[in-house]
C-alpha cells in the first residue's frame, strides 16, 4: 500500500480552513442581526384630570343690612373625563363628577319656629361667636377646554370654562351666642339645583379659579317683605392631577 504524503507545505495551511467553513456557515445562518425596536409614542392622549379647589366664597347681590364679617371658604373635588375635538388635542370638552362643601359667614339669622323659617339680621348688641349657613352638593361640570399640551408633556398652558351644575345634599345654618344656640338643617328654601359659570386658567398644575352663580342660593327665603337673592362669587385656585 502506498502512504500519502503532503509534500507540499501549502496543503496543510488549507486543511483548517475547510475543516471551519462548515462551522462558520452555521454560526453564521444562527446569529441574526438585532433590530432595534421603535417606542411608539400615544398621540392619542386623553387629558383626564383629578381636581382640587380652594376658594373664597363671597355673596352678592345682597339685601340691605347683609355683610360679611368672616373668611368664608369652600372646597371641591372631583374627576374629569377629557374628550379631544381637534386632531392635535389642544380644544376637548370635559365632563365628570365632584362634589363642593361651601361656608358663608354673615349677619342674616336663620331662625325656625312652629316648622316655619324666618330670616332677620342680627342686631348689634347681641353676642355671635359665629353665624354661618354651609351646604354640600354633589356637581356636574360641563367645560370646554383649550391647552398647549402635548403627548410629550403635561406641563403646559390651559384655559378651561364651562357650567357647573350642583345639587345640594345637605345644608345646616348655625347661629352660636346670646343667649341660644340655633341650628336650622335641610332649609327646603334654598335652591336644590345650583347652577354657575366658571374659569379656570394657568400654567401646569395650580390655576386661578373663578365660580359665579347664575342662580340665587335661596328660592323663597324673604328679609323685610324683601326676596333674598343672594348669588355666589367664589375665588381661588384649583390643583389638576393626572
């Protein structure tokens, strides 16, 4: 038998090439390229909003005699559910649920005898520690809504304005001094629809808010054979939470 032998030196130096080439064609066929994935960006956000308000709540449209004489304050919360009219979203309607709790501090006596309320204003020379009705109601804002938001941020530039309407739930006029305590709950004489315009404006979270009522709190309370037609302005500022 004859022996093979390679004589030429350069036979050898390809011997491991091609003993790799079948490897390298498989590692080559198993490692694919990575692809880098794209974030997709939502462009079609909702500004649905949480809020808070704390207000100033004043009366106009007084009757003669009828003042003010303590910081009267309200607080409201609620949702908002935004729905976007415009292709890039800067004008929506907004519509959702929330509820107020209001105090007024004045001088107006709030006084029920035999099933009847009365009203008087309180004399000068009597002790008041305090005198102050308060109502809470649960509200249905209805808003139009214009902004310089983006999807890309939730910083930015709004002015929101709409109706609000209210149904009162609950209401108590409390008089504390001389010589009695009086309290007068559920007074059937205010108005159980409430209803007012409102603006709210600013920059990102904390905004200017504005309430005025369109109609009187009351429906047929009377002060000296006079109608009572006390209205509601109330100011402050209003927090927008995503």
């Amino acid at each position: 038998m004859k022996r093979i032998s390679f004589q030429n030196k350069s036979a050898w130096l390809l011997l491991p090439c091609f003993l790799l080439f079948p490897f390298s064609a498989v590692f080559s066929q198993e490692i694919a390229p990575v692809k880098e994935e794209s974030v997709k960006i939502d462009s079609l956000y909702r500004e649905d909003q949480f809020y808070f308000a704390l207000s100033y709540n004043s009366l106009v449209n007084r009757p003669a005699g009828v003042s003010q004489n303590k910081f009267s304050s309200g607080v409201s919360l609620g949702f908002l559910r935004d729905m976007p009219i415009n292709a890039n979203r800067t004008w929506a309607i907004a519509t959702g649920l929330g509820f107020t709790y209001n105090n007024f501090n004045q001088n107006l006596l709030v006084n029920e005898q035999n099933g009847v309320v009365n009203y008087q204003l309180i004399p000068a020379d009597v002790r008041v520690d305090k005198n102050k009705f308060s109502q809470l109601s649960v509200d249905v804002p209805i808003e139009l809504r214009w902004r310089t938001s983006t999807y890309e941020s939730h910083k930015f530039w709004r002015i929101y304005t709409g109706l609000k309407f209210s149904y009162l739930l609950y209401d108590r006029s409390l008089f504390n001094g001389s010589p009695e305590r009086i309290i007068v709950q559920n007074n059937s004489d205010f108005n159980a629809l409430q209803y007012g315009a409102y603006l709210a404006t600013g920059y990102n979270t904390v905004n200017l808010y504005m309430y005025y009522g369109l109609n009187p709190l009351f429906q047929k309370a009377t002060l000296n054979g006079a109608s009572v037609n006390m209205r509601t302005f109330n100011l402050g500022i209003i927090f927008y939470i995503l």
